[in-house]
C-alpha cells in the first residue's frame, strides 16, 4: 500500500503514533481509513509540489527518539526523499511492534 497510497499510510502512522503518545495503548481503530486530514495534507503536497516527504521527517524523528534509535535529521531526509514507502513500511512496522509488546514493558533500543 505504501508504494501506491503512501499518503493514507502515512495517516494511518500519524494516527497510530498520536494514539500510543496520547494513551500509551495501540489505537483500536489500527489507524482508521487513513483518509483523513493527515492524509489529505500530505496528497496534497505531493501532488502540488512533490514536497510529501516532508511531512515524514517530523514523523520519522518522533519514532527514532520514542523507540531509542540510533539517526539523524541527514539520514532521515534522506531516506524520506528516495524511498517514501520503505519509509513508511518501517515506520508501521515499529509501531505494530510497540502495540504487540505486552503493556508496561519498555521499548526496545535499536541500534542502526
């Protein structure tokens, strides 16, 4: 899906993240549809300007320093820029990751 709807991805993640920052709990809607403003904002850009990648780099560094992972703004960028849904792919996987984990554990460090 995140090669050929990557902005509904990316409003699925926005979603799940929100929810775990907010309630510390998986969000029981997985994400939702993903169409949502989120969604919409990044289409948007892309199609505007091909800027959507953009938005993934906030993104991208909530979920290094949530989950301890080793990075920088340089790498992020990049790797934002050249493969948006590889991107985006991990960033879902980590999430499903933290929702899996039984409540009250501590998040994994990982090292890149």
């Amino acid at each position: 899906m995140s090669c050929w709807c990557p902005c509904m991805v990316y409003g699925k993640n926005r979603q799940r993240l929100d929810h775990l920052q907010e309630n510390d709990t998986a969000d029981p809607e997985n994400g939702g549809s993903g169409c949502d403003a989120d969604c919409c904002m990044h289409l948007a850009l892309n199609v505007l300007c091909g800027f959507g990648w953009v938005l993934q780099l906030g993104q991208r560094a909530t979920l290094r320093a949530r989950y301890h992972i080793d990075g920088s703004p340089i790498n992020d960028c990049l790797t934002a820029f050249f493969c948006i849904p590889c991107e985006l792919s991990q960033e879902s996987r980590e999430l499903a990751e933290e929702e899996m984990a039984p409540p009250n554990t501590e998040r994994q460090t990982h090292n890149t």
